[in-house]
C-alpha cells in the first residue's frame, strides 16, 4: 500500500458502486420466471455468472429457455424485452450517492465513469439513476475494447481528464477488476465492500482505504485535500482499511 496523498480527480465503477446491478438483474429474473412459469429465478440468474458468456449478454435467457425445453423465438423476444425493461426501471442509486457526487464536481474534482459496459447500456443507467451529468468523462468498453482488470480503461480515462495516476483515486466494488489495476498504476484505492457480491468474505485487494457507504467519500477525500471550490460541508466519514 503506497502513502495516500491528495488528489484531483476520481476514477469511479458504476455497476454495484452507484447503484445495485445485481439486484436489478434479480428483479428482472423474477419477472421472466412469472411471464415463462418455468424454472425459479435464482436458477436463471446462475446463467449470468457462468463465464461461457457475458454477465450482461441475453444469450444468457436463450440458454435458460433451451434448457428448460421452452425455446422459442418469440417467448426469447419477450423475455429479452423483460429483462431489459425490468432491469432498467430497478436501476436506482444507493443513498447518499447523489449529493456525494454534488458535492464532489462542487469542490473542483474531476470524475470520470470507468465501467465494463457497453455505452448503450451505460447511459441509460446513468440517466435512470440521474447520474449522468455529474461525470465529466464516461469510459465504455466499447470505447477501448479491454475490459477490468486491464489497465487501459483508466489510462484512457485519465487521458481524457488530463490526470496523471499519482493525482487520482479509482473507487470500485471489485478487488481484481478496480483496486488491482489502480495499485499497479499507482492511484490511490478505494474499495467499495458494500457492493462487492462476489468476492471472498474480507479481500479487499490490498486497497488504501475502504467504505461501507458511498457517502464516506467525503470526509474521506478532504481528509487528503486537494481541490477545494465550494463551501459545502462533509456529511459522512471514511475508514482505513485493514
């Protein structure tokens, strides 16, 4: 772990950091189970964590549905439909997320969005959740075409902000995909356990600081200093991690 020292810019994970993908994606599996009567939902959603496809590909469905003998190509455009309506209206940021992000642009930091999606599934996140306009950059996959852990998506990200690593702080739910390739870098490191679905119990990557709130960000990142516009006041403490 490397001396934490004040930055100018955030790299932040959105997906499980910002708001609960996952239990979006559980709300939309349940939904297909009712309109198919087939299978439970728990069931379905174990075919997004398989690695033969992506954790947001609909083949996913097509597999469940083939399985299940209940395979056509009509119900498959139905419960697509499902899925991807039900998943976006579940979409909702978690508490404190949207003042802490106020207050963040507010004191002069620059924020960048570095996610695995793809851009036409990011934004309309972005702007269910009312996010959308508090970043100043939004990085894709399908703008670089390298997914986390690769160092890429945050070299581009920090290209576009003009930030070097030494001056950023990357925030993310996943030891290996955000807190690994932000130490290789040299950034400072902030691992959100609260959104973390899927790693062991207490990994937490070697990062600098952990937070079991989004809000904790603030008093976290004053207590570094750096850019200082703004007069608004720190409404939630940050925790060293362990």
């Amino acid at each position: 772990m490397h001396t934490p020292r004040p930055v100018r810019a955030l790299l932040i994970d959105m997906d499980n950091t910002l708001f609960d993908l996952v239990g979006a994606k559980r709300a939309a599996c349940r939904a297909i189970i009712r309109e198919t009567g087939v299978g439970d939902a728990d069931l379905l959603f174990s075919y997004f964590l398989r690695r033969t496809r992506g954790f947001e590909d609909p083949g996913n469905i097509l597999d469940f549905l083939v399985d299940e003998g209940i395979y056509s190509d009509k119900l498959f455009n139905i419960c697509s439909t499902i899925y991807k309506d039900v998943k976006l209206s579940h979409i909702e940021p978690y508490p404190g997320v949207q003042k802490t992000l106020e207050y963040l642009v507010g004191r002069g930091y620059y924020l960048a969005l570095v996610t695995d999606a793809h851009r036409n599934d990011a934004i309309p996140r972005l702007e269910k959740a009312g996010l959308r306009n508090y970043f100043h950059q939004v990085v894709t996959y399908d703008m670089t075409w390298q997914k986390k852990p690769d160092p890429v998506p945050f070299l581009y990200a920090l290209l576009m902000i003009n930030t070097t690593p030494g001056d950023a702080m990357v925030v993310g739910d996943s030891p290996r995909r955000d807190i690994a390739p932000g130490r290789k870098l040299g950034m400072t490191t902030v691992y959100a356990r609260y959104g973390d679905r899927f790693s062991s119990s207490g990994t937490d990557g070697g990062a600098d600081f952990t937070i079991d709130e989004f809000a904790q960000l603030v008093l976290l990142i004053s207590g570094l200093g750096g850019p200082k516009r703004g007069r608004r006041s720190p409404c939630a403490a940050g925790s060293p991690s362990r």
